[in-house]
C-alpha cells in the first residue's frame, strides 16, 4: 500500500475531510444552541415558579408579623424572613448561572455590565467593562457567545491567572465584534502554547466562535497578563 506523499495531498481525501469538519462543526453549533435553549427555559422556569413564590412567601410572613408581640416568635419570624431573603438571593444566583435575563431584554451591554460589576464585588477584584456607546441588538448566537467569553475570561483570571485586575472589552467596527478579557496575572508564554486552548471550556469557546464564522485566542500580554479574545463577523443575520 503507498502511504501518502505530503508534498501531493489526494484531493479527494481533502474534500472528505472538509466535508467532515464541516458537519462535526455544524453539530456541535446545534448542540450548543440546544444547551442554551434549554438553560434559558430552565432559569426562566426559576423565576416564575420558584423565584414568585418566595417573594410572596416573604411578603406574607412580613404581614404576619406585625401582628406578633412575643419576643421569641419576633425573633424566629426574623430568622425566617433571613432564611427566605437566602433562598431568593441563591435562587437569583443559580438563574444567572443558567442564562443572563439581560441580554434576552435588554441587551448584550446591560448583562456584561452586570456580570463585570458582580463579579468584581464578588471576589474582590478591580473588574472594568468598557463597551460600545450603541448597542445594536446582535442576534442572540451573537450575545450569548460574547457572554460566554466574558464569563470564561473572567474565570480564567481568577482562577488561574490570579488576577487583581481584569477588562472586559467589547469593539464593533461595523464590520467585526471582538471581545477581548485582559488580566494582570501570571500570564502565558508569549505567544500561548497550544495546549492553553484544549481546557473543555475554551475549546466551546473556539467552536462557539467557529460556528458563527469566527475564532478565539490565549495570547500573553506584555508586562504580564493574558488576553482572551473572540472575534466574530458582525454580519450575521438576526
């Protein structure tokens, strides 16, 4: 059997490939639109169920209480009220976990300045966004793919780059949309060995942006740092 000359590629092998790579990138774009749908239904399915009926339990146990003249029954009804404010503040937490209400209403804009702020407070780090003075209403491949970058850069740089400072960066030039997350942290090797894109997470990542006719790179920064950045064509249909 004649093994393969490199120098002359069967052409015919190339289409099969292509063809291949083609429809694995065309499966994993529906598995993930999948993923998200079902994420989204799901964190809405919090808040109306769950997320209503606490906040009616709390306002209930608030007009029971003020007909109490017992100091301990005052002090258990207070501990429960505690314990409602928790459950909510977690039921909260979870949803955002699951799918920012933000960008479905109002926007990739509103929901990556939320998540900056949040996480900032969160783990006590200087998080700063800086975005576009418009925001077009991308279409949502577009948004939650952004999101998802933010949130993976985000993670990135504090838990492995152990960052103090992190930018989350969002440009449109009418023709393109690059989200960059930089931090100030260990950094990478200048420029990022392969192996920095094979973590489960930014692999999605890489195959998010590859759906929508993009890319993403790990790349060091000078002086220390790393940049993750995700570039995706601004023409893609609503």
């Amino acid at each position: 059997m004649t093994a393969p000359d490199p120098q002359h590629p069967d052409p015919e092998l190339e289409r099969l490939v292509a063809e291949r790579t083609a429809a694995l990138t065309e499966l994993v774009a529906h598995l993930m639109t999948c993923w998200d749908d079902e994420r989204r239904l799901l964190a809405r399915k919090l808040h109306d169920s769950l997320g209503s009926s606490m906040t009616a339990l709390t306002m209930h146990l608030g007009l029971l209480s003020k007909g109490l003249t017992d100091a301990k029954t005052i002090d258990r009804a207070q501990q429960m009220k505690t314990l409602l404010n928790g459950i909510i503040d977690t039921n909260r937490t979870v949803q955002l976990s699951l799918w920012n209400d933000k960008l479905e209403f109002l926007g990739i804009k509103a929901a990556l300045a939320e998540l900056v702020a949040e996480f900032g407070q969160q783990h006590g780090i200087t998080a700063r966004a800086s975005l576009p003075d418009d925001d077009d209403g991308y279409p949502r491949a577009q948004g939650v793919a952004l999101l998802r970058c933010a949130e993976e850069g985000l993670q990135n740089a504090l838990q492995h780059g152990r960052a103090a400072t992190v930018d989350v960066i969002l440009d449109d030039d009418g023709e393109q949309l690059m989200m960059t997350v930089r931090d100030d942290g260990v950094g990478l090797s200048q420029p990022a060995p392969p192996e920095s894109l094979r973590c489960h997470g930014l692999r999605l990542l890489r195959e998010r942006a590859r759906a929508l006719g993009g890319d993403v790179t790990l790349a060091g920064v000078d002086g220390g740092g790393t940049a993750l950045t995700m570039i995706l064509p601004r023409n893609q249909d609503n």
